[in-house]
C-alpha cells in the first residue's frame, strides 16, 4: 500500500528481481521518492497514476521460498537509477553505488500518517 499521497513516477520489470514501482510524494520538505521490489502492479496503476496513502496498487511476486519485499524512502525525484536501492559506496554485484539521499523510512511514515 502507498506510504504517502502521490503518483506513480515509474514501474520496471526484471526477470530475476521482478517488479519494482517508485512513488512520488510531494511534501513539505521537496520531493520525496518511495521504492517498492518485488511487487506487480494491480490493473489500472502505471506511471503518472495518482494514489492515495493506503492504497493498495501492487502485489508482493511471488518469488516461491524467496518471496520478499523492500521498501525505501529517499529525498530527491526520480533519477535513472533510483532502481538500484541504498547500495554500497563501492558498486555491488555490477550496479552502480547509489548511498545518497535515502531516509529513514520510518520517519517519513510517522510524519505522513494520521494519528487521529
């Protein structure tokens, strides 16, 4: 389910990582990007989809005995490779390093969500 308010700024497909969809959330602090693997959308998401904090728009993969699920939260709009998650400094596995701009995403949960 979305974390926040917003649209969805991308969906990309990948044999071995299956499906990962970026939200963007425009907040008081800028822009703010959302980061889901592992998932498929449901019918009638795709970019430029708006979406409402506890919307449910994508399915975890099912991946058999390594079904799994990530989620980030980094300040900043999309760039080419938002895809890659919070890697090392150093490249990993072949893709670039991406360490920057992530936040904590339990901060950014607490801050959007009504306590009421």
């Amino acid at each position: 389910m979305a974390a926040g308010d917003g649209e969805i700024a991308g969906y990309i497909t990948d044999p071995q990582f299956r499906g990962g969809i970026l939200i963007r959330h425009h907040t008081t602090s800028g822009v703010v990007l959302t980061q889901y693997w592992h998932v498929w959308p449901r019918a009638g998401f795709s970019a430029g989809t708006p979406v409402k904090r506890g919307q449910v728009f994508a399915d975890i993969a099912d991946m058999g005995s390594q079904t799994h699920f990530h989620f980030a939260v980094f300040q900043g709009d999309f760039e080419s490779h938002a895809w890659n998650g919070a890697l090392p400094p150093a490249a990993c596995s072949g893709f670039p390093a991406f360490p920057y701009h992530f936040i904590d995403p339990n901060a950014f949960l607490n801050a959007h969500t009504d306590r009421s």
